[in-house]
C-alpha cells in the first residue's frame, strides 16, 4: 500500500504533504537523521565523531547507520548515493 501510494506521487511538493501525514514530528526527524548520516558515511570525508558533533546526532545512531551501510547490497548504496548526494 506505502509503495502504491508513493509511485502515485508525481512531485515533491506533494510529498513533502503527505509525509507529515503519515509520520509524527518524531518520525520524520528520525528520517531526516537517518538520511543525514547515511549521507555524510557515503561522502567518507569525515569521522563518525564529527558527524556526531557537527550535526547534534548520537554516536549510537551513526555506529547503527555504518552498520546498516556495512549490510547492504552494492545496488543499494548506489540507490542511495544517487538519492542523497545527487552527483
């Protein structure tokens, strides 16, 4: 059902009003932080410990993301090199 609604969806615009909808103020941080991690891990260019302390996020949730990252596919990162760093 997530994955219809979402390829039904033709612009960001319209995105950016259903998320809140779906997800709590929580949720959606968690997201963003998630996201802002997996980010910065791809770009390589700084330490774990300076994301944390540049971006306010806890160790523990970068050490998750790196192991999350460690666990996935190749086409899987590339997905999400493609969608988080757009080079």
């Amino acid at each position: 059902m997530i994955n219809e609604l979402f390829c039904d969806i033709s612009n960001k615009e319209d995105v950016s009003l259903i998320l809140p909808l779906l997800l709590s103020a929580e949720e959606l941080n968690a997201i963003r932080s998630r996201a802002l991690v997996y980010k910065e891990l791809l770009l390589g260019d700084k330490s774990q410990r300076e994301i944390a302390k540049i971006h306010n996020i806890s160790i523990a949730t970068i050490t998750r993301g790196s192991n999350n990252l460690k666990s996935m596919s190749s086409t899987e990162k590339e997905l999400l090199q493609t969608l988080l760093i757009r080079k």
